[in-house]
C-alpha cells in the first residue's frame, strides 16, 4: 500500500466512526421519542376501547362532565378506566 492510501483510509475510518456515532445517537433519540408516541398512542387506544364499550347514557354523563368543566374528556375516561378496573 501506498502512503496516501494508508493517510486516506486513515482520514475516512476516523470520519466514518464519527459520522456512524453521530448517527446512532440520532437514532436513539428517534427511538426514545417513538417510544414515547407508542405509549400515548397506547393509551389512546385503551380509553377508545373503554369508550366503545359504554352504554350511551354512560358516554353521555362523561360528555356532560366535560362540556360542565368538570374535567378534560381524557381525565374523566382515565378515572373511568381506574373505577371498572377495581
């Protein structure tokens, strides 16, 4: 091998661990961030489920709450969850 190739190879290793290092922490902040979604999207499927599952009467009284500013739609189906779960 030549000198120059060797000073290339060098140049470019060094720079492609950067590079790839660079990146891999970009992708776990992309991972943490996606965990994050799935588990609100999570959520937000369970609370459908729940919601899906009233009877008209009970999604009406909780719609009531909310328009009565007796708490945002999502607290009051969460303490809805909490109370079928015990």
């Amino acid at each position: 091998m030549s000198y120059y190739a060797d000073q290339l190879r060098e140049f470019f290793a060094h720079d492609v661990t950067d590079c790839a290092a660079d990146y891999i922490e970009k992708l776990e902040s992309q991972v943490t961030e996606l965990e994050s979604q799935l588990a609100e999207a999570k959520k937000g499927a369970e609370r459908y489920e729940i919601i899906r599952k009233l009877h008209p009467h009970e999604f009406a009284n909780l719609w009531r709450k909310n328009i009565g500013g007796e708490g945002l739609f999502d607290d009051l189906v969460d303490a809805a969850i909490k109370e079928n779960q015990q």
